[in-house]
C-alpha cells in the first residue's frame, strides 16, 4: 500500500464550486505539505503543517484553505474554484532531520481541472 | 520573490553522455540541497542531497556539487541511460520548509 494517498486522484469542477483534496499518510510523519505543480513553475508550496496545532501558509494560499484533522490527515480546500487553479496538486510528508536529511516523501498527485 | 533559479529547461543527452543541471539560491540559510526525480504520472522522489558541510556527494551514477560561496549546486548524472528521462527538480531549503527549481525535463536518447 502506498504510504501518502491522495483522493481524489482526478476532478473537473466548475467555477465557484467548493472542493476538497484530501491526503492521507502512514508513515507516521509529523509534517505535511501542500504543493502545486504547473508546467515551467515547478512546485509551489500552498500550506504546509508540523504538527496537528500548526497551519503556516506558504507561497501561494490565497484562495485556499487547509484541515489537519490528525496527524495522518491533511486535507485542501478551494472554496470558491476559479480557472486559474486547474493544475496538478501534490501532498508531501517529512519528518524533522530524520536521517541525514529531510527528505519529503509526495503522494501520486491530484489533477484538477476547473472550467 | 524568485529564491531558486534551475537551469537549463530542458536537456538532451546521448545515451552514455553526462548531464549537468544546475541551481542557484538566494538564502543563505539553506541548509539542506537536494534533488528530485519526477517520471510522467508519479510525484517527485528524493534523488540524492547534500548538506552544506561538504562540496560533492556521490551516489552511483549520480553526483551533487555544491560551491557554498557562489550559492550553486547542481546535479551530474554519469553514463546517463534512456531510463532517467524525467524532470529534476532542485529543492534547497531549510527547517522542513522547501524552495522548488522550475524543473528540468531530461531526454536521454538510445
């Protein structure tokens, strides 16, 4: 089973919908992350959350919001959809200076499509 | 602000050749150097990384080499093979908070 799972894996909605992305991990990490991938942009951190009472915004969280229900879970929301935030959205997960590094372990991605 | 510039977009290399990407940064307080591998469909992986503490990190076919005081580092792939074609992302950062490269896409062929 995959260790950081993302629901849904493909949404087309329209605009002004609310919508939910949700991700959810087991390799018991306390930090999770919110990023959005667009082509020639690279990723983009949304939000971004250390521990189940810390919610920090990143670069660009205008029009998003975020729940982190349990250490496990992290969920994004767009309350109202707009075209512009049809893109390809990834939740990732780390785990303070485990190892020699921090690596950030990323789920398979939610691609959503917003007309 | 622009805290991370990868370059070049895009690279196309022979089978056996060497491939080089690039990365700069800004913040000084970057502490951890990394670089992911992203194939079409799947999320980014962790590559290969280096902290500040040394100047080149090796693993297998890949090398990291990092120039601290021209805040560089960038990412060699020896005897590159048609299985690496992908996109490399650069993501220096510091205290769990991460920068991402725009991506270079890697076309290695036959």
């Amino acid at each position: 089973d995959a260790d950081v799972t993302q629901t849904p894996r493909n949404r087309i909605t329209k605009t002004g919908k609310r919508i939910m992305l949700e991700c959810s991990q087991t390799k018991g990490h306390d930090r999770m992350y919110w990023y959005r991938q667009d082509p020639g942009l690279g990723l983009r951190l949304i939000y971004y959350s250390f521990d189940v009472k810390d919610i920090n915004k990143g670069e660009i969280s205008d029009g998003y919001s975020v729940s982190r229900q349990a250490q496990a879970k992290f969920s994004l929301s767009l309350e109202s959809a707009i075209p512009n935030q049809t893109a390809l959205y990834f939740c990732a997960t780390s785990d303070y200076l485990s190892g020699d590094h921090n690596e950030q372990f990323f789920g398979p991605g939610t691609r959503l499509t917003v007309l | 602000q622009q805290q991370v510039k990868q370059s070049p977009q895009s690279l196309i290399v022979q089978k056996g050749g060497i491939s080089i990407i690039n990365c700069a940064y800004e913040n000084t307080a970057f502490d951890y150097f990394p670089w992911y591998q992203q194939f079409p469909g799947k999320g980014p992986a962790l590559l290969i990384a280096i902290r500040p503490d040394v100047s080149e990190k090796k693993e297998g076919r890949f090398t990291i080499s990092f120039n601290k005081s021209a805040k560089q580092f960038s990412l060699h792939i020896m005897d590159s093979q048609p299985g690496d074609s992908a996109t490399y992302f650069c993501a220096p950062g510091n205290f769990n908070k991460f920068y991402f490269g725009s991506g270079t896409k890697l076309n290695v062929k036959p």
